[in-house]
C-alpha cells in the first residue's frame, strides 16, 4: 500500500477533539485529542464516516459501527478485541468475564493490558469492560470518559 493512503485528521465532537487515521482502507486509529500520526492530516472518507458515525453514537443515535477498521496488535490483544467488540451496547464485562471467554481465566491482567493497548477505542467498546465492582478501568480523564460513554449507553438496559 503506497505511503501517501495513509491520513490522519481531527474532528470536533462533544468529548473534544478525537484523531482519526485511516491507512487508505481502513480506520487504523482513534485518539481522543489532536494528535499527529503517520501520513498526511487531510480528512478522507474513512475518517470523516467514522467520526460522523461516532458523533451520532455521542448523540444516542447509533449503537453500533459500521466503518472497517484494521487493529494492529498481537494475536492475543486481537482476540480481545474481538471480544470487546460483542459487547452488546449497555451492557459491561470485567475483564475476568473476557478471560473466561477467551479460555483463559487466569489472563485477566492481560485482558486488561491488552485494553490498554486498543488503537481504536469507541469503535471498539473497551469503555464497556468495567472493574469487578463495575466501575470504569483506568484513571484520570480515561475512566472519566469511559464513565460518561457508559452513562450514554445507560438508558440501553433501564
């Protein structure tokens, strides 16, 4: 794939600003910010339906995503994503349940690193992998917006 597919480019939304990049054929990366990736900062299609699509997910108008979306990782973190992403919208999982999934009860710590290391958070729902006492993994302004997108999703299951 020749170098120059690869865009990047930030859209206001109601959290503020959020990067996207796209490798041409995918969306490779969501970044809540304004950040620099690899490639150009031009919008291009893939960019603009996926914060169009995350925009009407901010607006409870979406449950879900369509735009593709390819994640680099290991073959671990893959499947849990993969995981994350058959959350159904206003629900939660620990990452204990993924492990359990997964086959792998013990690997819940990774679970929970490999979370950490998911390139496209929003697209894929790792807002909705919560603590054992199911509050929001992380700290700072990640559990907050991790707790704002589970209160947006709250009406879902009341």
């Amino acid at each position: 794939m020749p170098s120059d597919a690869r865009t990047f480019y930030t859209y206001p939304t109601t959290f503020g600003p959020i990067t996207i990049g796209s490798n041409g054929t995918a969306v490779t990366a969501v970044i809540l910010g304004e950040s620099s990736l690899p490639g150009l900062r031009k919008p291009c299609a893939l960019t603009t339906q996926a914060a169009n699509e995350i925009m009407e997910y901010l607006a409870g108008k979406r449950t879900a995503f369509t735009v593709p979306c390819k994640l680099a990782g290991t073959a671990f973190q893959q499947q849990v994503w993969r995981a994350v992403a058959n959350i159904p919208y206003g629900q939660t999982r620990t990452a204990r349940d993924l492990a359990e999934t997964l086959g792998a009860p013990d690997s819940f710590r990774a679970v929970g690193a490999a979370l950490k290391k998911c390139p496209t958070p929003l697209l894929v729902p790792i807002h909705r992998v919560v603590s054992a006492t199911g509050k929001p993994l992380g700290s700072g302004q990640a559990a907050a917006v991790a707790r704002a997108l589970l209160h947006l999703e709250a009406p879902a299951h009341s």
